[in-house]
C-alpha cells in the first residue's frame, strides 16, 4: 500500500541520510526501482512528471500500475507515489488518481500566488493524509521544456513557504535538470545552510541529483537534505545497457528481439543504479 512521504522524511531528516526519489518512465522502470528499494531494504519515493504520466496514459494507470505491481512483488518497504513539479491542475489530477503525495511548483508564478496556492494544497492534502512538497527558486536546467540556469532561491521566501505547513521543501542551491555542464560551478552550501537556518527541521530536497559528486550530495544530506531526486542517470544507464545489447548483435540471435530480453539488460542497470545511489544517500536498511 502507498504511503504519504511524511513519515520517511521526518525519519530520514532525523537519522541524517536521504530518500531517493526515482522518475518512473515505463513499467520496466517501476518493477526495476522497486527490487532495487527491497533488496536494499530501503524506503522510496517513486514520482513522475506531468510529462510521463501523460506518456503512461495518465496518472490513474500509473497509481493503478504501482499498487498492482508493489503487490505482485509483494514489496513489503514504504513506497510513496509522487507527482514531481506539478501544476496546479496537475496537483487535482494526482490527488484523484490515487498519488500518495504531491509537489506543487509555483517557483514559476508570483511568490503572493504561489503562497496562497500553496497553502490551498496543504489543507487538501492534510485532510486526504498527502505529502506535499513546494518549491522555491526554479531548479537550473530543462524541465518540460523550461530551461533555467541554476538559481538560488530566497532564504526568506524558503521561510514563508515552509511556515504554510508543507512537508518538504524543494529549494534552489545552484542544481540543475539534466547533465551537468563541464563549467558548472557546484552546489552553494552557504545558501543551503542560510535556507535550512530559517526553516529548522523542513526536510529539504535535491532536485536534479543526477551528475552532482556523491560527496557533494552527502555533504548537502548533512545540511538538511532529506530527499534527492534521479532521473537523467536512470535513462543513461537504460540506454548505454541497450545499446551495448543491440551494439553486440544479440537482439538478432535467437528471440533477441523479443522485447523482454531486449529490455532486461536496461531494466537491470536501472536496478544496479538505483541501488548505488540508495546507498550514497544512506537510506539502505531503513526500512
């Protein structure tokens, strides 16, 4: 069964490591996030983006994918199903599809109407047992075809935003979507440590946690970060493994091409990653 993310995060903020929150693509990704959290008997947030909920024909087949596959696979470790830089609209679409928790990313809109919205959402989610997570200062990089450039957000406005009774707070500190590039400076921990000083025990996330140096991510997890969120390095490692598959001759040997064999060496790397960076993140036998 599904789980608001409260609870692993208030436990994750207080035993000093992180969550990891992997973007679900397909239903390979799903069976393959989800071995990798059992067998390192770890909690896990699985999330997707309007974008691949859209691609798996909605966010009710998504939730209805989730549920059926965490009981064919009889997953016994806390998973919640999250929405990542929702919409407004979005948020009311996950909400009655059955998600365990939501982010809203008003980072885009006024902070007067990111505020109101935002503690719209706190009340329905509150009342419907939901974790929510809002965000401050857009994330750098391309998300759903916005490009920013790793912006840091506001310590003040981090302060208004975590008071509205959020559960997380995603904040931005120089990160960005997608590969990093060669001349990118790093994470500011001097802007984390400013936010995390104004919002006390607000468990905050690492957008973009794909490229960012392992010590980095630890050191940040050590400033206050309670999740940290994969994706670009999940689709990497599927799509090296594939190619080495294809590359190699082997979808022409034989049923190769049968698409189970053709994407069992992907699914795998996602499970071999997942399970690396659960690791880095310190979260491997909390469950």
């Amino acid at each position: 069964m599904l789980v608001s993310a409260k609870e692993m995060l208030t436990n994750a903020k207080a035993g000093h490591y992180a969550v990891g929150a992997f973007n679900l693509n397909n239903m390979e990704w799903t069976k393959a996030v989800l071995k990798a959290a059992q067998e390192e008997n770890a909690p896990v947030i699985l999330q997707t983006s309007e974008g691949a909920g859209k691609y798996m024909c909605g966010f009710k087949t998504v939730a209805d994918m989730v549920n059926d596959i965490m009981d064919t696979m009889k997953i016994t470790v806390p998973v919640a199903l999250h929405l990542d830089h929702g919409t407004y609209d979005g948020c009311y679409k996950c909400i009655e599809a059955g998600y365990s928790s939501i982010m809203f990313d008003g980072s885009a809109l006024p902070i007067e109407e990111n505020i109101a919205k935002t503690k719209e959402l706190v009340a329905v989610c509150a009342e419907k047992g939901m974790s929510l997570e809002a965000e401050v200062g857009a994330i750098g990089g391309e998300e759903d075809g916005v490009v920013g450039m790793g912006e840091c957000a506001d310590p003040d406005e981090c302060k208004k935003i975590a008071d509205l009774g959020v559960t997380m707070l995603a904040a931005g500190i120089g990160n960005i979507h997608g590969v990093y590039p060669a001349n990118w400076p790093g994470l500011r921990f001097d802007v984390l440590e400013a936010i995390k000083e104004k919002v006390g025990d607000m468990p905050l996330v690492l957008h973009g946690g794909s490229g960012i140096p392992d010590e980095m991510v630890k050191k940040a997890i050590t400033l206050g970060v309670s999740k940290v969120n994969v994706n670009t390095e999940c689709q990497l490692a599927f799509a090296k493994a594939t190619r080495e598959y294809v590359e190699a001759g082997k979808d022409q040997q034989g049923k190769g091409f049968d698409p189970r064999k053709l994407l069992a060496p992907g699914t795998q790397a996602i499970t071999d990653m997942v399970k690396y960076k659960i690791e880095v993140f310190g979260s491997n036998g909390k469950a």
